[in-house]
C-alpha cells in the first residue's frame, strides 16, 4: 500500500482570495465523508490554503472539515495498520503518523469551535434576542465536533501507552498531558468520558513516569505525588518520587539557591515528617553551602538515623561527619604530639565508629566502600595511636 503522509504545517501555505477559499472548501465539503484515506488526502490538502487565508480562517467549516478530514484518516489508516500486523505483516504506515493526524485533528476541532457562534437574524437584518435581550447565538457544528472529539480522547491515551512501551518518553509526556488537558474539557464531560480513582492515579504515574525520564522533574514530581496520594504503589511509584525530588533538590543546589532547596524540603517535611531520606537530603544540602555550621548539619543526619537506623547514606552521613571532626581537630593542632592528639581525637571516632561501621554493613555499593575506607583510616589512626577499638 502506498505510503500516506499527513503534514500540518498551516502556517508555510500561500493564502489566496477569501472568495476563492471558500469556494475550494465547499469542494472539499464533499470528499470529507468519505472512508477512502485518499479522498480525504484530497480534501485535507485542499483546505491547507484557507486555513491561513484571513478570511477563510475566522470560518468554523474551515477548520471543522480539516478536523474532519485529520480524524477520518486517523481512523482509517489505524484500521489499516491494525489488519497489516494482524496478518503478520510489518505495517507501511508510521505510528508518528497516526500521531500527527491524532493530535492534529483535536488542534483544528479545538480551533474550529469557537467560531461556531452564528448570531439569528430576524427578515429585516436584525438580530434576534432572548428573554434577557441578549442576542441568540446558534451553532452547526459544534455538537458533531464534540462528539468526534469525545470519541477519540482514549485514543490518546493508546498512543501515549504504545509511547511508553517504545521508550519514546518526550512524546509520551506530550500525550499525557494533552489528554489531562482534554479529560479536564467540556468535550469530555459532554462526552461522559471519566476514569475511575484508580485508572486516574494510574495515569498519572505514568504521565509522572514519562516525564520524569524527559528529566521534566518538577511535573514528575507533582503527578506521581498525585499517583501515590491516590494510592498507586505499583512500579515503584514511590521511589520515582523520592528519586524526581531528589533531582529537583540536587538541580537547585547546583545553581546555588540552597535556600530554595531548603524551603522545598521543609514544604515537605511539613507533611512528611517522618522522611528520614529527606533529613539527610537536607544535611547534604547545607554541607554544600560553604558558610554551613557543622551543628546544623549533624542534627539533620542524626534525625535521619533516629527515623531509619536501617538508611546506609543516613548512618554513613552521621558517622562521616564526626570522622570529619576528628580531622579538624589534628589540623588544628599541627604541633601537638600523638599522645596529647589522643584526647583530643578519640571521642570523636568514637562516636564515628558505630555509624561507619553500621553503614559498611548494609551492603549499599555506593555507601559500603566509603564508609570501609573511613573506617580503615581509622584503624590506621588507632594504630598509630597504640589504641584499641
């Protein structure tokens, strides 16, 4: 079968006389209703012209029968490919396609609605008008492109889905959000298009999902907290959360605003309080702000641990921070021989070691080889020392 491709590129076609706009969109009227994808090629490509022409293009019909035209080769290109590969065949028609003729046709209807306002006239010219005295405003279309719409919305969530099983996540995000945007609509709502509490948390996990690995972290955040709040705990829903908040977090930090970063975590905390990731996202946080106080620091570390002694980063955190005290402490005493460090330095390992040594068990391939190299410095400090653990 020979390829079909649909462009929507209104804006690059040479506008013409209204006149003659006009007249090639009542010809175009009458190929719309067909079931060939080449007659509505035809009719399609017709109106290219008057949907720029500044006449043509303030008319519904205009846009209505372009709408038309991009759904009725959506439907039956999509019949098409759904019998090719139904027959074990590799179907000629690209998905991007049925996409763009999709999504372009909820553009055109959505553009040709408004325009469906036809004021009444009485014989004489003037308008007719209600009981309020407000002139009456009839429609033509408007109730066939409600219905068309309202019947294709799940069609964009399919394609969305198929998105995400091909890992194309940018247009997947794109899909979603346009069919939140659509569920949301007055077309949806005349339609009695609705999901229930569950699919709607579904949905929008994976609309998080497909943002989230567009790197759209703050929309991914927002919709899988939605997903969670709506109790959806599959795909490990919670930890794309934590990981999209963590990516906003480390992103603010980066640029320098701690105290936005900081803000946003206590936003969290507020509702949250029993986050004891979110505690050493914090500690972390302030460490990387040069003026940080190290008191500030290790309360945050050790509230972590005091919420989840079982967190390798929280206990390698704690225990880190006390190790960094103890090197503090030799620097600062360049002079001083290993007997009068020894005072010094020893309290501070000590409360180093049960964290470090908690850490280097949990088995985190990240935290373990840290936490073992500390605690081998330590080992050799103690020797160096002539002290005992």
């Amino acid at each position: 079968m020979k390829k079909i491709l649909l462009a929507l590129a209104f804006a690059s076609m040479m506008a013409t006389g209204a006149f003659a706009q006009m007249s090639v969109v009542k010809e175009a009227a009458k190929l719309v209703g067909s079931n060939d994808p080449q007659k509505l090629m035809e009719a399609f490509n017709k109106l290219q012209p008057a949907l720029t022409n500044p006449e043509s293009a303030q008319n519904a019909e205009t846009w209505y029968l372009a709408g038309k035209c991009a759904f009725g080769l959506y439907d039956q290109l999509s019949i098409m490919k759904q019998m090719q590969e139904g027959q074990g065949q590799q179907s000629d028609i690209p998905a991007e396609q049925l996409a763009d003729m999709l999504m372009g046709g909820f553009e055109l209807m959505r553009t040709a609605l408004p325009l469906d306002s036809v004021k009444e006239t009485n014989k004489d010219g003037s308008l007719k008008l209600d009981k309020n005295g407000q002139p009456k405003v009839k429609t033509k279309y408007s109730k066939e492109i409600t219905d068309i719409m309202g019947s294709h919305i799940s069609d964009v969530l399919t394609f969305a889905g198929d998105c995400i099983n091909n890992q194309k996540y940018e247009p997947a995000a794109k899909a979603y959000n346009n069919f939140f945007e659509l569920l949301d609509s007055e077309v949806a709502h005349k339609a009695n298009v609705q999901l229930s509490p569950e699919d709607y948390a579904q949905t929008k996990f994976f609309q998080g999902f497909a943002q989230y690995y567009s790197k759209d972290y703050e929309n991914a955040y927002k919709n899988i907290s939605t997903a969670v709040a709506g109790g959806y705990t599959e795909n490990n829903a919670a930890e794309y959360k934590a990981s999209a908040l963590d990516n906003i977090l480390l992103a603010k930090a980066n640029a320098g605003d701690y105290a936005a970063a900081i803000r946003l975590i206590d936003e969290v905390l507020a509702t949250d309080p029993g986050n004891a990731h979110l505690y050493d996202m914090k500690g972390s946080v302030i460490e990387m702000d040069k003026g940080y106080k190290a008191e500030g620091v290790i309360e945050c570390y050790k509230k972590a641990v005091e919420l989840d002694p079982e967190n390798a980063d929280a206990n390698y955190n704690y225990g880190r921070m006390f190790y960094n005290q103890a090197a503090e402490a030799i620097d600062a005493n360049p002079t001083a021989s290993t007997a009068q460090l020894v005072p010094i330095v020893k309290p501070f390992y000590e409360q180093a070691l049960p964290y470090l040594q908690k850490a280097a068990s949990l088995n985190n391939e990240n935290i373990t080889p840290q936490a073992k190299r500390l605690l081998d410095d330590i080992d050799y400090k103690y020797e160096q020392m002539g002290l005992k653990k």
